[in-house]
C-alpha cells in the first residue's frame, strides 16, 4: 500500500492541521526563538547572573579615540588629505556662501526683498507672494535683517547641497535593490546620529566656521530626500512602466519620462522636509562657527530670554515657510502648471522682468541710502514675550483647578511612564532584551534584520554604556508612542479633509522649522526640569513629519480602489482600515521611521534641561573636547536608532524569500 493511501485513510490520524500550522513562517520561526531561548538562557545566566552587561564583555575606546583626535589635531595643516583635499572643500564652502551674502547685500533690503517677492509671485501666484513679501518685511521689522541674511545666504547653499547629494543617493535606492539595502544603514545613522555627537569631529577637521556647519547641516538633512526619492521610484506604478516599456524606452528614458514624472508628489516631499530641517539645524549650526538667526537664538536662550530667542525664530519660521510654498509651487510648474503673475513675469522673458524690476530697487535703495534695514523702524517684542511667559508659569504650573497644573501632568507622566518603562528595561537581563529585540525584528523580517538589530544592542553593550542606553530607549519609546498616536490620528483626519490640511499646513511648518531649542525654554517653564520636558519638546518636534507623510500616503491612495469599495457599499470606516491604511504601508512605516529619527534627535537635545542619560554624555563630551564621551554616545544613539528601524520596518517579501 503506498503512502499517499495510508494518509489518506478514514481511521488514520490526521497531521493536516500540525503540518499547516508547522507551515506558517511565524509560528515557526516562533518554535525555532522558544528552542533558542530554552537553550542559550540558562547558559547565559550561569556564566552571567547579573542582568546589566558583564564588564568582560566590555572594550574600552578612550584611548584610541583619543590618539584620533590628536592625529588630526597635529596633521590638519600638513598632511595630503587636509591640505589638498578637505581644504580646498571647506574653501569652496566658504567661498559659496560667502558669495551668495554679498549678493544679497548688493542688493539690500529693497532690492532683495522686491527679487523674492516676484519670483514667488511668478512661480506661485499673489498669495505666497504677499507671504514672501510679508515675511521679509517682519524679519526687518524685529530688527533682525541682517542675521537673516546670514542664516538666508548658508540655507540656500546648505539646501541645494543636501537635495543634490540626497537626490543621487535616493536614485541609486530606486533603482536599484541592491543598493537601497546599502544606503538603509548609511542613511539610519546620518539621520540618527545626532547632531552634537558630529560637531566634535566635525569641528577636529575642518575648525570653527562656516565649512563645519554646512556640512552638518547637509548630514542631518540629506537623508530625508535620499529615503522618499527612493520611496517616489520604488512605487511608480507598474502598468506605466510596461507600458512604457513595451514602447521601446530605454532606461534613461523610462527613468525621465515615467518614474521621476510619477514620483514628482515624493521629490517635492522630500525638497520640502530638507528645507524644514535644514532650517532647524539653524541653532546647532551656530553652536560651531555659523552666524545668523541661529546665533542669536542660541546666545538669547544661554541667557533664558524667551523673548529675545522668539525673535530671532520667527525668521527662521517665515524663510521656511516662504522656501516652502515657493518650491512646492516650482514643482508644479514644472508637472505643467502655467506660470502665474501678471503678463510681464509670464513666459519666456518672465525672469528678465524679474531681475531687472529687482535691480532697480536695489538701485532706488542704495540711491536712499539705505540698503540694510534701518534701525528706526524696528519694533521689539522681547519684553512681551517675556511677561507673556512669567503669566504663563504663574497661572498654569500649578493649583489649575480639576485638572491640575502642568507640573503635576509632567510628575504624572514621569511617575507613570518613564519610571516604570526604564525600571523596566534596566531591570531585564541583558541577554533576555537581546533575544527579545531578535525575536520582534525576525518575526516582521528576516534573520538579517534580526542579526543587525542584536548587533546594533549588543554593540551599546560593548561600549559600556548599556545602562544609559536603556534610559534614553524609555524615554524614545514613550514619546514615539504618543507621537505615532497624535501624528497618525490627525495625519488621517487631515487625509479626509481638505479644509483640515489647509489649516494644518501653516501650523506645521512653525511647529517643524522652529529651532528644537526654543521649544526647551517653555517647556521647562511650564513642566520642570526633568525627562518629562524632553520627551514633551520630542513629540511637539516629530509630529508635524508624522503628519505630513501619513496625509500624503493615504492621498496617494489609488481612487479606483476606493470607489470599487464604495460601489459595494462599504462605509467611510472600512474604506480607510480595509483599502486606505494597507494600500498606505509603505508611507505609514516611513512615518514610524521619521518618527524615531526626530524623536531621537530631540530626546538628546533634551539631555540640557534635565533628560540625562546618552544625551547628556553627548552635550558633555561636545562642551568639553571629550570625543570619546561624546562620540561613544552618539554610536549609542544611532545603534538605538538602528535598532527601532529594524525592529518596526518589515522587509519586502521579494527580499524575505531566502530567510
């Protein structure tokens, strides 16, 4: 009798159900964790009974870091590589931005603020040219036209090189699978490394000044560009292509006329949130060397003045706003929206309009005498503020009735939260939060992603700075959460509301392009010194990402799909968690990313006012000359940051068949 007859026979046991089950990868690679764990477990705990990372586990870096940094202190103005290589970058750097100052000032205040005015008129109409128009004319009125210049002259060479290195980046990602998983990890740690754990180095090289900011500034702000130019080329739609295809194209020419024409939503996306985060690197920047906006913001807060700080802010807000509208309105001219403004600026001699009505209110202005903003007809608001601020801590710190003050929410959240979730993660051994990190990122993805996530933790481990990391991996979780909860609500709401997004739009913008640092200062006044303030500053910073890519994802939805759902009577609930949400995935999981990035980034910024942990090992190590500090921090951080990535992005299933 053959075998197939045995199993097939009435009185037989039937294995159908266990092989199905055996058959299901998750529950098998389940099985295989639960064999793993019963074996390795208990040899862990008899060689280490401790739960924190054993010291022989343990590789002390001080001291080749520190021959590092004195290498390059002793060589920078000698050796090949400083003399003709990173010196003639950080020449070419200055001279940039340099150059594009003195424009401006050539200018002046007339001549610049006529020559943005129409450019925005042409590109995006009267409304965002009254916007522009407006903007400039409040930076001179707060007394701060010159230091907006500055900060103007350094954003627009720092953006155009962040969108020209993260462009290439995010075009070899596209287009290629292979290189899109190499780019993975090298964008993860540009955009998590935080910015103060790369201003020491940075500062090692190239000094204080101008070159060492833009260069920290094109690190933090690339990435966003590289990751959604990818994302735009990788979900071009797949019938465009074939039949673009099947018409003969070349990859050239499928690349210009179908995927980047497709992607054309991401591309201005990706140019969006370069600009919002090049702008808020204004502050940091200033910390090594770069004059303008953020130098008086940072100067203003050493001395806690709100006001002084808001001042100085407000520009940065419009110029964001302003480069915003503009080059969103660029793109769609450029997808073959007519140009607006009047018939002089329109067509072909459209731009010469445009320079020569600006060059000659440069020269009416310098004819005045008066090309920078005269200091007459300044208004200062320091003062208000600043009593705006005093009512605020008087009246809403404390003894609000019923729901208490803002210093019992933030003792609510610490007591509640943070506490327990970092008592919690320090608490667990070692190996028991390596296994468990391993079992999450495999059970979405494949044994690579498992591998590179308990590499990433065990990494910190070697370091020696476990205890740290898992304080500051509470505070990111807790505020990721509420930030994922607030951004995706509101993301959807905004999806199915025109209205909703208009009114958001604005708000967003502020709340991304004001510098992280302003928001310390009334965060600490109305919640205290301590981890709730820095978690609070990171949720305000992240949202505005959360909710922009999850608006965008679920706008992108194709509306075949969900007017199929609608002819079969499905409700506006069910089109959204059955057809919008899933169709959506790929933006959504960008949002989680985004999410952990901006939350990683301010978390450590809040290690100023009382958030300890990693983040105060960075400001430390970057206030002292400690690069081993410092650095061995921020690779902390990023292997945390690496770690969220692999534990909360899936892996395609095209790449999951060999795991």
């Amino acid at each position: 009798m053959s075998a197939a007859t045995v199993t097939t026979r009435p009185d037989a046991p039937s294995a159908g159900p266990l092989r199905a089950l055996l058959r299901h990868r998750g529950l098998a690679k389940l099985v295989l964790l639960a064999v793993a764990a019963v074996v390795l477990v208990p040899l862990l705990h008899a060689k280490w009974s401790g739960g924190v990372w054993p010291e022989a586990l343990t590789v002390d870096v001080s001291k080749p870091l520190g021959s590092a940094s004195d290498w390059i202190i002793d060589n920078r103005d000698s050796h090949p590589l400083f003399v003709y290589f990173l010196g003639h970058l950080s020449n070419a750097v200055v001279l940039s931005v340099r150059g594009v100052y003195l424009v401006l000032l050539a200018l002046g205040w007339m001549g610049v603020t006529a020559g943005v005015t129409l450019v925005a008129w042409r590109v995006a109409g009267w409304r965002i040219a009254a916007t522009a128009l407006l903007s400039f004319l409040v930076s001179g009125v707060l007394g701060m036209w010159v230091p907006t210049m500055q900060t103007l002259a350094l954003m627009i060479v720092a953006v155009i090189a962040s969108v020209a290195v993260g462009a290439l980046l995010g075009l070899a990602g596209g287009l290629s699978d292979r290189m899109f998983r190499l780019l993975r990890p090298v964008l993860d740690t540009m955009q998590v490394l935080p910015a103060f754990a790369y201003l020491l180095p940075v500062v090692l090289i190239f000094g204080i000044g101008v070159p060492a900011a833009l260069l920290a500034t094109v690190v933090y702000a690339a990435p966003p560009m590289a990751r959604l130019t990818a994302l735009g080329l990788r979900g071009a739609d797949a019938g465009v292509l074939e039949a673009v295809t099947s018409l003969g194209a070349t990859g050239r020419q499928r690349l210009l006329t179908a995927r980047l024409p497709l992607a054309r939503k991401e591309l201005l996306l990706g140019l969006n949130q370069t600009i919002m985060m090049a702008l808020s690197m204004a502050v940091i920047a200033s910390m090594i060397g770069a004059a303008g906006l953020g130098d008086r913001v940072y100067q203003a807060l050493a001395s806690v003045d709100v006001g002084a700080a808001l001042a100085a802010a407000v520009p940065i807000v419009l110029l964001a706003i302003v480069m915003d509208r503009t080059t969103a309105a660029a793109g769609e001219k450029a997808g073959g929206a007519r140009a607006a403004g009047p018939a002089l600026l329109r067509g072909r001699r459209g731009w010469a309009g445009v320079a020569i009505v600006t060059a000659v209110a440069a020269v009416a202005g310098r004819l005045a005498g008066s090309t920078v903003w005269p200091t007459g007809a300044t208004v200062a608001i320091a003062r208000p503020v600043n009593h705006a601020k005093e009512w605020m801590v008087d009246h809403l710190y404390s003894g609000v009735p019923v729901v208490g003050g803002t210093a019992d929410w933030a003792a609510h959240f610490t007591n509640w939260v943070l506490n327990p979730l970092r008592d919690g993660l320090t608490a667990l051994p070692w190996y028991a939060t390596l296994l468990i990190i391993g079992a999450l990122a495999w059970l979405i993805g494949t044994w690579r992603t498992a591998l590179t996530a308990v590499l990433a933790m065990a990494a910190i481990g070697v370091l020696g700075v476990w205890k740290p990391s898992m304080n500051t991996l509470s505070q990111v979780l807790a505020a990721l959460v509420v930030t994922l909860v607030i951004g995706v609500g509101t993301g959807i709401l905004a999806a199915g509301s025109k209205r909703l997004e208009a009114i958001l739009r604005p708000v967003l913008d502020v709340m991304q392009t004001m510098p992280q640092f302003v928001y310390l200062i009334p965060v600490v006044a109305l919640f205290a010194v301590g981890r709730a303030p820095a978690a609070a500053a990171a949720v305000v910073y992240a949202l505005p990402a959360v909710i922009r890519i999850t608006t965008q994802g679920l706008r992108q939805v194709d509306p075949a799909a969900m007017e199929s759902a609608t002819s079969l009577g499905a409700t506006r609930w069910q089109i959204l968690r059955q057809v919008q949400l899933p169709l959506a995935r790929p933006a959504l999981l960008l949002a989680v990313n985004q999410g952990v990035v901006l939350v990683l980034a301010v978390v450590i910024i809040g290690g100023l006012v009382g958030g300890g942990a990693l983040g105060y090992d960075v400001v430390t190590g970057l206030a002292t000359g400690d690069l081993a500090l410092g650095l061995v921090a921020g690779v902390a951080i990023v292997c945390l940051g690496l770690m969220l990535d692999r534990v909360t992005q899936p892996t395609e299933r095209r790449a999951a068949k060999g795991a």
